[in-house]
C-alpha cells in the first residue's frame, strides 16, 4: 500500500491535493519518499533474514510517519474534511503497523 499511495501522490499531487487540502508540492515530495521507502522495504523483505537494523529503520520510518501524521492535522495542514479523514486513518493504520512490527522486533 505504501508503494501505491506513493505512486498517487506523486503522479496525481495536484488533484490528489486538492482533494486533501494538501500542498501539490508537498505531495509530490512525500509521495516519491514513500516509493522509494516502498522499494527498500520490500528489499528488507526479500531477504530471508532481513538485517535487524533495517527493520528498526522502517519500524521507526513508520512511528514518524504516525506522529507527524497527526501533528501535521493538528498544527500545520488546513485539510479538507476528506484530507482529514485520510490523514487521521493513514496516521492510525500506520501506528498500528509500526507497534506490531516492534513488538515482532522484540520477540
């Protein structure tokens, strides 16, 4: 999913932005972030014992993600009401992810 959220905001920034309330600019930045996170990850993936600091790395990528999710909705974007829905569930779902993979990380 990171790879194709990627792959949107970085094809369709303008109209995916307006839709958002989100900065076509900003869009593009992170969805071409987001491709390139994608590709790492399933690089980690492919392997069949994925280095522990990469996985550490994307355990962490993804609990930023989360919180500047939601300090973005809360201090910086003025997001449509659809903006802010899909900026509240991409910041859940990704914190969700990010705690199942550390607790995977401690076992």
């Amino acid at each position: 999913m990171t790879g194709v959220n990627g792959l949107v905001y970085a094809v369709a920034s303008g109209p995916v932005g307006r839709l958002l309330g989100v900065e076509s600019g900003l869009l593009w930045g992170l969805g071409v972030g987001l491709v390139v996170f994608a590709v790492g990850v399933g690089a980690l993936a492919a392997r069949a014992e994925p280095p522990r600091f990469g996985v550490q790395l994307v355990v962490e990528v993804n609990a930023a993600w989360a919180v500047l999710s939601v300090l973005g909705l809360v201090l910086w974007f003025a997001p449509t009401g659809v903006g802010a829905v899909w900026i509240a569930l991409q910041a859940a779902v990704v914190g969700a992810f990010a705690g199942a993979q550390y607790l995977s990380l401690r076992a």
